[in-house]
C-alpha cells in the first residue's frame, strides 16, 4: 500500500481489548485473521501500569511500571486485582505496596482507593487510563474504531464485571460484550484451527485461575462449564517467593514500600530467569549498603509452586464433574496467561490432561485475538460464530435464616430464566424482604449481595398461605432482572440487577459530563421515535406471520394476538401525547403483543426448522426462518446495516 | 411449564441420545440466541432473548435423568400428584446408610480403594435404575398405577444415588 488514505465513511472496525493484570493487548480481526496493534509503548503489550506525577498527566504503559520502583506510591500496578474488590477484602494482602486511602464511611468501604500523594483514584478509573490508551492507539491506527470486546476472567463476579464496564464507560467505549478470557482464547483457536470436539483451557494469569470446558461443533462454542479462583495467580507466586527472599535477607517486619517492590520485582526476574534456565539467583539489598545473592533452582520453584498447582488441579476437577466429562474425554488443552510459560506448570498439565497442551498462538495475544474475533462475529463483520457462555456463578435468594435458595445454579447456559415459590413464615405477614445474592456458598453473608429489594402491601393471612413467585432473567449480556409477583393481591415488583459497586451513577456521569451530548428531552423524544418504528416493524412482521402460520394458534389465541395488534396500531395512530407518556404506552402495548406470540413463534421456528432441515445447510435454514418470522424487511435492513458496518449500537 | 421435547423437536422419549439432543440445541440457539439478531428490531431481540431462554431451559430439562423423567411424564398426561407418595423401601434405605458409613470411614482413613469401589458400587446401581425408567416409558400413552409406583421408587432410588456420587466424587484426600 503506498498511500493509506484516510476514508471518512470506512466502516468501524470492531476491535478486542485484553485488559491483564500484568499486560493489556488491543487487536483486531480482518479477513479472519486477527491482529494486535502496536500500543504507545512500541510493542504490542502494554504493561497495566499507571504512573501519577504529582501535579501532571497519568502516564500509562513501560515507563509507569519502571517508576513502580522509585515512587512505589505513585504508580499503580496490577489494578485489575482490586476491581470490584472493597477495602476490606483487600487491606490484609502482603506486600501491598500502593497507599490505600481508609474510607471514611461504610459507602465509601465499598471501593478500594489508591493515595496517589494528594491524589485518589479507584482501581476503575485506573483502567480506564489504560483502556483510553489502547482506544487511542487503535484510532490511529484504524481510523473509524467500532465496538469493543473485552476480556475478563471467567470467574469475576458481578461486581468485578460491573467495575469493567464502568472503567470502559468512563474511557468512552462502546462496550459489545465481556468475554470470558478462557473462552477468547478457545475462540482464537477453535477458528484458526477448524477445532471440533471438547477442549479444557487452563488459565493461570498473574492475579486469577480459570479453568473452561467448552464443545466446538458446527461453528457453535458451547461452554459447558467454567471453575476458578479470584486470588490464585502467579502474583502468588511472587510473594511466595519474596516470603523466601525476606526470612533469608532477615529484613524483619520493617520493610518499606520501597524495599518491598523492590523484592517482589526481583521474585518475579527470578521467577522468569527460571522459566530458561534450571538454575539462577538475583541481586538482594544486604545490611549497610551491602548486597546478598539469592539463588533458588527451577526444582526448588516447582517445590514452592506445587501447593498452587494442587489447587488448580482440584478446580479443573469440578470443571470437568460440572461438564459431565472425564479427563479423558477433553480432545486437546490449551494455556492461557502469563504463569503458564513455567515449566513447572506445562509439565503438570500435560501430566495431568496426558497431552502436551496447544501452542500454536502466542500465549500472550491468544485472548486479545479472541476478543478480536467475537467483536468482528457480534458487529457481523466477521466470521459465523456463535458463543453460547454460562453462568460462572450461582445466582439466589437469601432464605429465612440466612441460607441461600439458588435459582440459577452455576454452568446454567444463558440466556436463563428460572421461578421459585416462597411462601409467608409469619401469621399475617404483609411484605417480604428479598435479597438477591451471587455465589456458591452456603450463607448468604459468604455470598456477594446484588440486590436488596421489598413486596409491601400483601392481604394479611396465615401464614403459608400467601406466595410469592419469584423470576431470574439473566440475558446474552449476563445482565440478571428479579421479578416477583403476588397472585391474590396481584401485587408485584421488579429489580434491574445492575450494581455499581462503589461509583455511583452521579459520580460516572459527572466523570462524564462533556461527553453528553443530549438534554434529557432530546433523549426522551428519540427514544420515543425509536419505539415508534419498532412498533412498526413488529406489525409488519406480525401481519406476514398471520398470513403464513396462522393455523398454528388456537382460536382464542388468534384472537388474542389480533387484540394486541389492534391496540398497538391505534397507539399508533392516536396524536401525540407528552414523550414520556408516550414511549411507556407504546412499550407496553409492544410488550403485550410479544408476550401473546412468544409461544407461537417458538411453534413457527420449529415449523421452520422441521421443513428446512431435510439435507440442507444451516444457513438455509437461517434464510428459512427468517422468511418464517416475516422479517424479510428487516434483513434486508440489516444487510445494508452490514454492508457500511453500521450496526445500530446495543441500547443499555 | 412448556413440553421440552416439542421445544427441541425431539420425540419424547426417554433414552435419548445426547449427541442428538445437543445438536438439536445448538440448531435452535443458532437461530434463537440474540447475538444473531443484532440489528434487528429490540422487540424481536426479546422474543428471541426469551425463545433462546425456553431453549436453554429446556435442554436443561433433558438433560438431567430425573427431571428428563418428569417432563415426560407430564407430556404423558400425568400430574404431580399422580406420583404414588414416594415410600423409602426400607431396604434401600439400610443400603443408603450403609453407604454413607462407608463413604465415611473412607474418607477418614483416606482409604482410596474402598473410595473407589464404593463409587464403582453407586455408579453401577445408578445406571441399572436409569434402565428400569426407561423400560418403564418403553410404551407409550399413559402409565398404569404399577408403573407409576416403579417410575416413583427408581426416582427417589436415582435422587439418592445422585446425591451420594456428588459427595463421594468431591472427596479429596
């Protein structure tokens, strides 16, 4: 190419960002084949640090990291660590070596928050350094950037994934997807290497360990079940082996900041150093200006390292149980994150799995060329994939006496939805307090607390005799909806599970304050017009299916569908009343009317399917299906959408 | 609750083969699942997000011996109440307890071998309890009272079995 001329109408290219522990990675995916572009440091990885200069602009990447040790305070390594996290989960943790500000009130215990001299600053906004820096970098580089995936470890939990999208809305990313890391990495290789069968993907990252069993089979990936452990990471190793460097330096409980970075960087050098040779030592500060040599061999590592690797062995255990499968049944396994390049974890796996592990893709870009890849699939603009991911963690409610009732059980496959009937405890009992809670423990306390809400205003009865049905949606994006309905009295209530765990919406919108474009009005109206030609659309395509399919209702139901119909067109048709009004009473009449076809168009797909499936392949069936819904209008829409890459954007 | 084998367009039986039933779902999911739909209309999006959801749902359903048996029972035209009270054979019952004795001398001798036979043991009475239901839903059409109370006995049989293998493959010396 001689000239790389700027085209104000390219299409925006979707892009994948691996936002590590250690390392973030921002790549792409064209043609079917993904790459990573070259970040502000030069090189494809650059280091998750961020550097704060008293009185001057956060610097992010190689130079941040190098000022870890000399202002320890001042740079901020590993903030992955801490997302999500509260003051008090992490306040214990060794060789800390950020300042952490003690909250001055229980909200404010919520978050963890770095002293960066005169400075705080959350763990999400720190991300939100290094994901501007990646989004920047891909601007210059691609010019028209769309959408963006971006990875997370299997096993985050609600708040942890909430502080990711939050670091990303405050960077002004439009966020597509969070996808599993194991899962990208799958992804990376399943469609480089036409992979089919059942496949383990052992994660060993610098702060976390995942483990995913997945099922590759006609360009579907189904995870069939995902394991892992939030705190076990080759940081872990490092502080085991900074523990060993500390009891034979004997530097007693006085370290400072100072020395303690420096002795976890040097277990760290150590530990690379020792991934090449069989034998290696470092450089220790000795007394008085002195200097001691630390030796270790790759033998007395794997001694260290062997506790870690048990752990992870009795995880991917519970994986494979949760799979239903055997070690035997996992064709091939492939290594993810950093902690993986230790030969003493290579030979483990493949002792374990009895199979040396796939390494075709560079161990350190593998997840970013997944995310990548998912990002091109969602925005269709690349290949047809499709992911079908689980829960990686049981969702319920809190029982009398603290226990947990799970109504979503961990590995269910989302989109899930499931009920469960509470009944009253106490005689004349006229609310209920429900708490929705995250987790695999037995007490609701051990468990992450998502939500908190009251049924008030029930008839007083016995009790027993009042009940409550209680509904978890959990949608494509993980996002989870409680609902919760009282037959007799007809009353109900209904949550959005959407926590923002320590930032609170004020505190991202004033952060984002000259990125708003609209007045609430404004807003209001489009969002109206929005509804409007939805509204449209679905009549359309209600009116093709009644002429194709309409011998699949009963009578009764034909009736009913005609009824919602009815009422939607002449919503339609009626002058405008003021937007909010409006737009309310247009999305319930919309919601009428897919609630009375829901069951009717799972019988059309099935007629759909049934008639196509005879010898053909799967994307005239697709095509078949389509003509089913009587939606030839909005693929045609779609087509054209596809074609200059504007896909409308996923609303919130 | 919606009949799963219609969902997933599978005859409602109950040896059904799990190669078949993933496919099925994966065939459904190719079409239902929202990530196909982007672009479209949010209101399509949502049927599909609860299409997928019922799909999901369903092979959920299959999946699972036991409740693969209710569903079909169901389908079959019976209801819950159908179900003779589920009486604990007292034989059964002296085994479960024998078992869980068993299980616990092992775990605290941390006795691998009488681990592993026992599992071996459960495994085995597991899959002879999984034949019975399937010869019991060999016909089809209604049960009759006498299959009704075999379809009963060899699910609570199949609960506690499940229930052992659960605590027994999570030991760990």
């Amino acid at each position: 190419m001689l000239l790389d001329i700027f085209d104000p109408k390219a299409p925006p290219t979707p892009i994948g960002i691996d936002l590590g522990t250690t390392n973030s990675i921002v790549a792409y995916a064209q043609d079917g084949a993904p790459r990573a572009l070259v970040t502000c440091d030069g090189g494809a990885l650059l280091p998750s640090a961020v550097y704060y200069p008293k009185g001057g602009k956060p610097v992010v990447g190689r130079l941040a990291k190098a000022k870890k040790l000399s202002e320890p305070r001042q740079a901020i390594t590993s903030a992955k660590r801490f997302l999500g996290r509260n003051y008090s989960e992490v306040q214990g943790e060794s060789f800390r070596t950020e300042a952490l500000v003690k909250p001055r009130s229980a909200e404010e215990d919520k978050i963890v928050r770095f002293d960066v001299g005169g400075r705080e600053v959350t763990p999400i906004e720190v991300s939100a350094e290094i994901l501007r820096s990646l989004y920047s970098s891909a601007k210059d580089q691609l010019q028209n950037v769309g959408g963006v995936v971006i990875t997370v470890p299997a096993y985050f939990d609600d708040a942890q994934r909430q502080a990711t999208r939050d670091a990303a809305r405050l960077a002004g990313l439009e966020v597509l997807r969070l996808l599993n890391e194991p899962t990208a990495a799958a992804v990376a290789y399943g469609l480089e290497q036409a992979l089919e069968g059942s496949y383990a993907v052992y994660d060993l990252g610098g702060g976390t360990f995942d483990v995913t069993v997945l099922s590759l089979s006609d360009g579907v990936f189904q995870v069939q079940s995902t394991s892992g452990d939030t705190a076990l990471g080759g940081d872990d190793i490092d502080r085991a082996i900074a523990q060993k460097m500390h009891d034979f330096a004997g530097y007693g409980d006085h370290g400072s900041p100072e020395l303690d970075a420096l002795v976890l960087d040097q277990a760290r050098q150590l530990k690379h150093l020792l991934s090449e040779s069989e034998e290696s030592e470092v450089v220790l500060p000795g007394p008085k200006g002195t200097e001691l040599n630390f030796g270790m061999s790759q033998a007395e590592l794997g001694a260290l390292v062997s506790p870690f690797l048990e752990r992870t062995e009795r995880i991917v255990r519970r994986a494979l149980k949760d799979a239903h499968q055997e070690l035997s049944d996992v064709a091939g396994v492939i290594l993810v994150g950093g902690s993986t390049r230790m030969p003493a974890v290579r030979k483990f796996v493949s002792e374990l799995f009895q199979k040396e592990p796939l390494s075709s893709i560079d161990p350190e870009l593998v997840v970013a060329y997944g995310a990548a890849r998912q990002a091109a699939a969602l925005a269709g603009t690349g290949e047809d994939v499709l992911l079908l991911d689980v829960l990686p963690l049981s969702l319920g409610m809190e029982t009398m006496g603290g226990g947990v009732d799970k109504i979503l059980p961990r590995n269910t496959p989302v989109p899930a939805g499931a009920r469960a009937t509470f009944t009253t405890y106490a005689d004349n009992q006229t609310g209920f307090e429900l708490h929705v809670v995250q987790g695999d423990r037995e007490l609701a306390s051990d468990c992450r607390s998502l939500a908190r809400f009251s049924l008030k205003g029930l008839p007083p009865r016995p009790a027993g005799l009042i009940r409550l049905e209680v509904e978890f949606h959990v949608d494509e994006n993980g996002l989870l909806r409680v609902e919760a309905k009282e037959e007799s009295s007809g009353r109900s209530a209904e949550v959005e599970v959407r926590p923002s765990y320590g930032l609170s919406d004020e505190e991202i919108e004033d952060m984002l304050i000259d990125a708003l474009e609209h007045g609430e009005s404004d807003l209001e109206r489009r969002r109206v017009k929005d509804e409007e030609v939805e509204a449209r659309r679905i009549l359309l395509a209600t009116h093709k299916g009644l002429t194709s399919d309409a011998d699949l209702l009963e009578q009764n139901e034909l009736e009913q569908v005609r009824l919602a119909v009815q009422a939607l067109e002449t919503l339609l048709e009626s002058p405008h009343g003021e937007p909010k009004r409006q737009g309310s009473a247009l999305q319930q009449a919309s919601d009428f009317l897919a609630q009375v076809t829901h069951e009717w168009a799972g019988k059309r797909m099935n007629r759909a399917i049934s008639g196509a499936l005879s010898g053909r392949t799967l994307g005239a069936v697709q095509g078949e299906v389509d003509q089913a819904r009587g939606v030839e209008a909005h693929l045609e829409e779609h087509r054209r959408g596809k074609r200059s890459g504007a896909d409308r954007p996923e609303e919130e | 609750m919606n009949d799963p084998f219609q969902i997933l367009g599978l005859p409602a039986r109950f040896d059904l083969d799990p190669q078949e039933l993933d496919a099925q779902h994966r065939q459904r999911s190719l079409v239902a699942h929202p990530d196909r739909l982007r672009g479209r209309p949010a209101l399509e999006r949502r049927q599909a997000l609860s299409l997928a959801m019922t799909i999901n749902e369903a092979h959920r359903a299959l999946r699972d011996p036991i409740s693969r048996a209710r569903a079909l029972l169901e389908v079959r035209g019976h209801s819950h109440a159908d179900l003779p009270e589920k009486q604990l054979d007292p034989e059964h019952l002296m085994l479960t307890l024998e078992r869980r004795e068993n299980l616990r001398e092992a775990r605290s001798e941390k006795d691998q071998k009488r681990l592993a036979e026992l599992l071996a043991e459960v495994r085995t009475e597991k899959a002879s309890v999984i034949e019975v239901l399937r010869a019991a839903f060999e016909d089809s059409g209604k049960l009759s009272e006498a299959g009704l109370a075999q379809v009963a006995k060899a699910l609570s049989e199949l609960r506690y079995a499940e229930r052992f293998l659960d605590e027994a493959e999570a030991v760990d010396f």
